[in-house]
C-alpha cells in the first residue's frame, strides 16, 4: 500500500489514523455518560446528553431513555487528534451480552470502563472475557473517582486479581478520591492535570512535574513494561532513564501486544479527565494496520486465506448488525476490512452464496444517519438495500470470495408465551416478530405444536419484557405475555388387562367387535409399543387390515391419556385375543373395542402424571456454591454432580420445567451475575 520510494500513500495515511473502539462495562458503570463526554469533547456534539435525564444521545430508543440503560449498541464517529474514531456504546446487563460479543468481533480496540468504588463487577468480567476471545486491545477507565467510597489502589488490585492473564498498570495517578478528587498525574509525561471547572470537561491546567508517589508509580509501571518490552528491559538494566517519548511508545507497543492493559482514572459524570481518555485512544489504541490480516475461508476451495487491511483490493466486509433504526427500515451494519464500498455496487453474499445490491451507504450517529457515495476499508457503516443478508454474513468480491468466521450466537435461556390481542392481529404479530429476530439472533420465536401456544424465547426476562414493549410501541401490536403451559404426559407403573366389546345397530346393519389387550409399563423415554399375543394373531379372521384397526384403536386411546387427559407414554399393549361374529364384524369395530379396552385396563393399572425433567448445568464461582445449591433443592432439583473448574464449579442436576420458571433472575441475583446456566429437555418422569 505504500507510494513511491516507500512513501506512505494516501489509503494507507488514512487506515493509520481510523481507530474502531467500543465502550465495554458493567450496567451502571457510566459507559454511556463517558460516550456523551468524547462526543462534546471532541466537537461532535454541542450538548452533554444525561443518562439519568432520558437525555443520551447514545440511547436513542425510547424504552432505553425510560429504563435509564442501554439496550441495543449504537454507532457514532468523529475525529480527535487528526484521527477518525468509530465508537460503539455497547450494552452493559447481562440480557443484551449478545450486543457487545458481535461488537467486540469487528472493533480493534475497546475502552473498559469499571466504577472505582466497586471495581471489576460480574458483567465487566463477561465482556473482559468476550474481548479475550477476539484478542482486542484495551485501556481501562477508573470512573466516578469522586464517589464516596471511590479507591483507585482498589480496582487496581480486583483487576490484577480478576484478569491474570493480563499485565496491569496505572499510566496515572489520582489527585485524591471521593470529594477531594482534584486532578490526576500523568506518570508518562511526568505532568499534573488540575481540573477546574466540573460543568467544563474542556477546563483544566496543566503543570509540569509530578509527586513523589507518583515517580514510585512511574517506576512500577517501568518495571512493568520491562516484562514484555525488551526495549524497555534494555533501558532498565542499562540504568537509563526512560524520557517521555520511549515510555509512550512502549506502553503502545505493549497494549497492541494485547498482554498489557493502561488503567486511566476520572470522573465522566463530572466532567474529569474526559480528554486525556481521547489522547489515550488515540496513541495506544490499534489502527486497523496495527492488527493481523483478517483471516477466512475460500468458499470455493476450502483454504484459508488472509486479506490485508488495503482499500484497493478487492471488497470484504462483515454484517455485525441489522437494525430498523427508527424509521423502521432495515439497515445492516458492516465491518469494511479490505476494497471500496459505494452506492448501487452489487456485493456477493459468500454465506448465502447469492448478491445483493447497495441502494445507499451511510454513516452513522446513533439513530441519525448521513448518506456518503463511498467508504473505504477499516471503517464501520450501515447500508440499505440488503433484504436476505443476515448478521454475521461475509461480503465479498464475487471474484475473489472469502468466508469469515461467524459471530457467536446464544442460545435462549428463558420462554414465554405471548399472544395478539385478537385473532385477526395474530398475523401482524408473526411478521413483526420475524422482523425483531432478524435484527436480535439471541431471540428466537415458534409455536408449540402441542398446544398452539405462540413462545418467545430470549437472555432473561429483561430481554422479553424489551421485546414485548417494543412490539406495543414500535408496532402498535398490543401482546399479552404469560409463562407457556407446560407439558404434561402419563404412563403407568402395573400391568392390567382388560376385555371389551362394540355392538351397534346401524339401520338394518349389525355391528360387532370385541378386543381383549393387556398393558405393561415400559422403561422411560421407550414410549409406545403395539403387540399381537401368538394366540390372537393365530386368529384366522384377524387378517392385516383388522390388526392395523386394533392398533390405531390403541395408539388413540393412549393420546388421551386416563388421568388428566395427557398422552400415555411408556407403556406396552398386547393384543391377546378378539372375538369374530360372521356377517357383522368389521374393522372398524374393532378399532372402538380395542380403544375402549386399552382404556379401562390402563385405569386399573396404576396410572401416574409425568413431568418434563431438564437437565441442567450451572456453572458458579466456588462462593457461591452453598447458595445455588440450595436454590436448587427449593426447585426439587436432583443434584448428579458436582465438578471443579478451576475457580468454578460446575452443577449438573434434573429439574422439573414448571419450576424453573424465573430461575435465570433469581441465580443472577445470589452470585451477582457471574454465575450461568444451561438448560436443556431430558426426558418425562414422575416427580
């Protein structure tokens, strides 16, 4: 990509200065709040929006204004420093993790910001992780410094403890905590910020020379980096002094490695440090030149291959997002990793192995956007006019075709039924529905066969409470939401026989059957079985047509169960023998008297309700373990082991469907959202 004479070229000027970067957190952790203050810092915006105000413009969704919290990502861009910054603002509970896993799978670098008077909270751990899984680069932000309670020296620690397998350090310092939190000192520049004027993110000076504490902190993060720089371990062990420039590249050296991570500190709410977080993004952050070549699969051969960061070559891009935004029009949301997108270009869908043409290319702030004729590689953007691509979709150059690797999916741990108001609107609700689950994998949707209920599956209750008001207000659709029914069978634990017979006069016609069946319980999940004694099938008249009414007469008597109505399950019915009345005997006939039959020897052999049991798998830190277990016992859970994951332990146990209702909130709530559970159906028994 370079010019002559190795000179960079323009394309290559411009990739060096994009940085793609997500806000990643905890719910509450001020994610949002510290996104208004880049956007007014960096000019982008002329207001500060407040969460707590129903103000953001980050949380463009009505519900998201409403609840004070972020429920879908949104994307903005705007420039600092000569750089140009796509920012995603992800969600925080754990509900809506699917929005911050497809986010964190196209960024390059993402900013975690942690509440400095809790430290590393549950769902700072979940998104830590997700960024572990696609090797993103982060800084660290310790926010609300001037809380009660705020301790820098403390989230330092419960990151150190919590993320291991990273090199942790402070590049600065706080200026006190709580309300005699003043300023910060810059341990790479050796420079100390005074912030004053707490309405004014902009307001604040600057002197040089730092504190004595602060030099000793300025050590610790030399001696840090000397770990895994060895330009830095060189100068340590030269005895040379580390000037600013040095220290400044080897702490982004060392963060683009993905081993080390910054910690800032600051207050967003109030204005503290806003700035600095920008200059530390853009000097430490990656560009999309400072990553590996994205990497995929020719669909055409099976290889792999890699495609560089080049906007003359040839197009690749990945789907990470479809939204209707607000106009209720569907925009995909793409990651343009190599080649030039405009309007009106057909791209190849390499996952659905058909094109589909451009009708506009648009940049995005939140739900506002600007119609552009072309983007180029690195940057993010929404397009229209792609009806059938999907999230996680690859498009390509139709000649030169390359599959990504997909974006994890989540299987839904929670269900509840919801209907239309009126039979009439129950086709409206289908297609507004489909329309959510093509913007939301994590939700899915179906009927139950066996009783019709409509079923809407999601994260947590959180998650369907969202889809239902959004179907309220975005559709005018308005839905009643309740628990699914759950299913029920029965079976039977003796054997029993019964003899019955059919007789009828049907106009000058007689009618006559008769059927003697024994049944025996079977073991479970073996279902049902239809038999024909030796004696009975010796019978001359019992001829294939006669045999097959005996058994749909028994199959049907068992769908009706004896109890309550459920299906029998489990169970055997023999036929022993059957009675033959010349000239008015027919098959038929001989369906009723077996039904009949298999009826009355099933009540008399000690029929039993059966539940369906799911196999459950909780896996929980190790402080937590008394407390899940004995939710579990409260939920007439059988526990069938309990086995050690390193600092985990993982519970697998059976437990009834109906009372497992509300279980994903309620384990939230006894390990603070760090521990997660699967769920899936194993089989009916007696409870």
């Amino acid at each position: 990509m370079s010019g002559e004479r190795g000179r960079p070229s323009a394309g290559e000027k411009r990739i060096r200065a994009i940085r793609n970067l997500g806000i990643m957190a905890h719910i509450d952790a001020g994610k949002t709040t510290l996104t208004e203050r880049l956007l007014y810092v960096s000019g982008r915006t002329h207001k500060m929006g407040e969460v707590h105000e129903g103000a953001a413009v980050m949380d463009w969704m009505e519900l998201e204004r409403e609840r004070g919290i972020t429920i879908t990502s949104a994307v903005t861009r705007f420039e600092w420093r000569g750089c140009e910054l796509h920012l995603v603002d992800t969600p925080g509970h754990v509900d809506f993790t699917v929005e911050v896993e497809r986010c964190l799978r196209v960024l390059d670098g993402a900013v975690a910001v942690f509440d400095a008077a809790h430290g590393v909270e549950p769902q700072s751990e979940t998104v830590w992780r997700q960024a572990d899984r696609y090797r993103v680069p982060r800084l660290a932000f310790a926010n609300k410094m001037d809380r009660v309670g705020a301790d820098f020296e403390g989230t330092l620690a419960s990151m150190r403890r919590a993320f291991t397998e990273h090199r942790i350090a402070a590049v600065q310092r706080p200026l006190g905590a709580g309300a005699a939190f003043a300023g910060l000192e810059d341990l790479v520049g050796r420079r100390t910020i005074r912030f004053t004027d707490p309405d004014d993110p902009r307001a604040f000076t600057v002197a040089e020379g730092i504190s004595r504490a602060a030099e000793a902190d300025r050590e610790a993060l030399v001696a840090t980096l000397a770990d895994l720089d060895d330009a830095v371990a060189e100068a340590v062990l030269s005895d040379r002094p580390l000037d600013e420039p040095a220290l400044r590249a080897a702490v982004r050296r060392a963060t683009l490695s993905g081993r080390f991570v910054p910690v800032l500190c600051g207050s967003a709410l109030h204005n503290a440090g806003v700035p600095q977080v920008l200059d530390a993004v853009c000097d430490w952050l990656p560009s999309p030149l400072d990553l590996p070549p994205v990497a995929g699969t020719n669909p055409a051969t099976g290889a792999e291959e890699a495609r560089a960061v080049d906007e003359k070559g040839p197009l690749l891009a990945l789907a990470f997002k479809v939204s209707l935004l607000d106009d209720e029009r569907r925009h995909v949301f793409l990651r343009l990793y190599s080649g030039e997108l405009a309007e009106g270009d057909e791209v190849w869908n390499a996952d659905l192995g058909k094109a589909e043409r451009v009708s506009r290319l648009l940049l995005l702030h939140a739900a506002e956007t600007r119609r552009v004729p072309s983007l180029g590689a690195g940057q993010l953007c929404a397009v229209m006019g792609l009806k059938e691509t999907r999230t996680g979709d690859t498009l390509c150059d139709r000649a030169h075709p390359l599959r990504l690797t997909r974006i994890g999916s989540y299987d839904p741990v929670i269900s509840a039924a919801i209907e239309a108001a009126s039979l009439k609107d129950r086709d409206e609700l289908l297609a507004a529905l489909s329309r959510l689950a093509d913007e939301d994998p994590s939700l899915r949707f179906g009927e139950d066969p066996d009783t019709g209920q409509l079923l809407v599956s999601g994260q947590g209750e959180l998650h369907l409470q969202v889809v239902a008001e959004r179907l309220r207000r975005e559709f005018k659709l308005p839905v009643r939401t309740g628990d699914p029914q759950v299913l029920r069978r029965e079976t039977i634990t003796a054997a029993a026989a019964a003899e019955r017979s059919f007789q009828r006069q049907v106009e000058d016609e007689e009618l006559f059957g008769q059927a003697a069946v024994r049944v025996e319980p079977l073991a479970r999940g073996e279902g049902f079985r239809f038999e024909v004694a030796r004696e009975a099938a010796a019978l001359p008249f019992l001829r294939p047509e006669v045999r097959g009414c005996c058994e749909a007469g028994a199959r049907e008597a068992a769908e009706g169960g004896v109890l309550e109505g459920w299906p029998l399950q489990d169970l055997r019915v023999t036929l022993t023998g059957a009675t033959w009345r010349e000239g008015a005997s027919k098959p038929f006939a001989y369906k009723v008297a077996t039904a009949e039959a298999v009826r009355a020897a099933a009540a008399q052999a000690r029929p039993v309700v059966l539940e369906p049991l799911m196999r459950v798998e909780v896996v929980a830190p190790s402080e937590n373990l008394g407390e899940v277990l004995g939710s579990l016992d409260r939920r007439r859970a059988l526990v069938l082991d309990v086995a050690d994951r390193g600092a985990v332990k993982a519970i697998t146990c059976d437990a009834p469907l109906r009372r497992m209702f509300g279980y994903a909130t309620e384990l939230r709530s006894l390990s603070q959202g760090r521990a997660l559970f699967t769920m899936r159906f194993d089989r009916y028994d007696v409870i």
